[in-house]
C-alpha cells in the first residue's frame, strides 16, 4: 500500500458519512413532501382490513396537502361527502388520531362524517353501525359533547364513538392522514418495536 492512498478507517468514515448524507436527504425529502414528521405509519391491528392489513406501511401527509374535491376547511374528506373522492380503498379520507388523554398509538380509521357540538348524530348515522341503539339517549357521544369527526375502522362493526374508543374526533387530534400503502414493509418497524 503506498503513503499515497487512504486508509482503510478514511474508506470506511467517507462510506459512512455518505450512507448518512443520503438517509438525511431522503428524510428532508419525505418531509417536505408530505409536510409532517414521521412521514410513515405502520398498521398495528386489524380494525382496517381488507384495505390495510397489520405490517403494512402507510405514506402519511398533513391533512391540507393533497386535499380532495370535497376536503373541509381542515382538508378532511368524509365519506358521506365524498362525491366519488376515497383514499386507501373506499369513500372519504383516512385519518390518523389520537385524543390528548390517549396513551397508546395514535388510531388510523375513516371519517365518515363531522357533527357539531349538540349535534343528535344518530339521525346522521348509518343504523348498522350504532352497535343496536335505537336512538341518539341510547347512543354513547350522542348528542355530540363536542364538534369532530365520526370515524370507524373499515373492519369494525360499529363506529369508533359509539363504543367509546374515542369522542367525535377533533380537528386538532388529528396529526395526519393516508395517501397509499405499502404492504408489510411496516413489519419490520413493528418488530423492533416490540423488542425494545
């Protein structure tokens, strides 16, 4: 080896930072793509199958980005007010959430309408999915405690607040949402997050 060429340490230091540089510039890119932090979600349980299934890897944005014709001023489309517009599989938008008292994963289900505060939702609402009430006293959340979204897993058989996993959804829970999926790419995120 002559005095001229590097060494082996100066190879390997210039490979790593390299490997680096490119990892940075395809987060930068990520983020300014999609305009939040992780850009990725990977699916942690059935609740939205058959369109996404547990391992899958979700490619999140804010929710203005990429907004649908019939997006709400907080770029949300509802699937009872679609007109044809639906992400990840059927009508409406996917939203990622998570109430402030929430500890665990943020949930990622379909909004399927908004409701104001007061609002009797139950009259909205499609009957197979309020869980046999018969009206909006029988109702959990009904009348509405507060304005948000009224969401549901696409393999749930009732909506999200009628069986309290959440209030109405409000607009400021919301930290993103789907545009596609790649299957079981989030398997691995998942794993290693379980062992640690």
């Amino acid at each position: 080896m002559s005095s001229d060429s590097p060494s082996p340490w100066r190879i390997f230091a210039g490979d790593v930072l390299q490997t680096l540089a490119a990892i940075a510039l395809v987060a930068f890119f990520l983020f300014a793509v999609t305009g939040v932090w992780p850009p990725m979600v990977a699916i942690e349980s059935p609740s939205m199958e058959p369109h996404l299934e547990r391992g899958d890897l979700v490619i999140v944005s804010e929710e203005g980005r990429y907004a649908g014709p019939a997006a709400d001023e907080h770029g949300v489309v509802t699937a009872n007010e679609s007109n044809g517009y639906g992400r990840i599989g059927e009508a409406g938008d996917v939203i990622i959430f998570s109430q402030p008292t929430r500890e665990e994963s943020p949930i990622i289900h379909r909004a399927v309408f908004f409701v104001e505060k007061g609002e009797n939702w139950y009259d909205e609402a499609n009957r197979s999915y309020v869980e046999g009430a018969d009206s909006c006293r029988e109702l959990s959340n009904c009348p509405a405690p507060h304005a948000g979204y009224i969401t549901r897993g696409d393999n749930n058989e009732y909506y999200d607040q009628a069986t309290d996993i959440a209030p109405p959804v409000r607009p400021q829970w919301v930290q993103s949402k789907a545009q596609f999926h790649v299957p079981y790419l989030g398997t691995l995120r998942l794993e290693l997050s379980q062992a640690i």
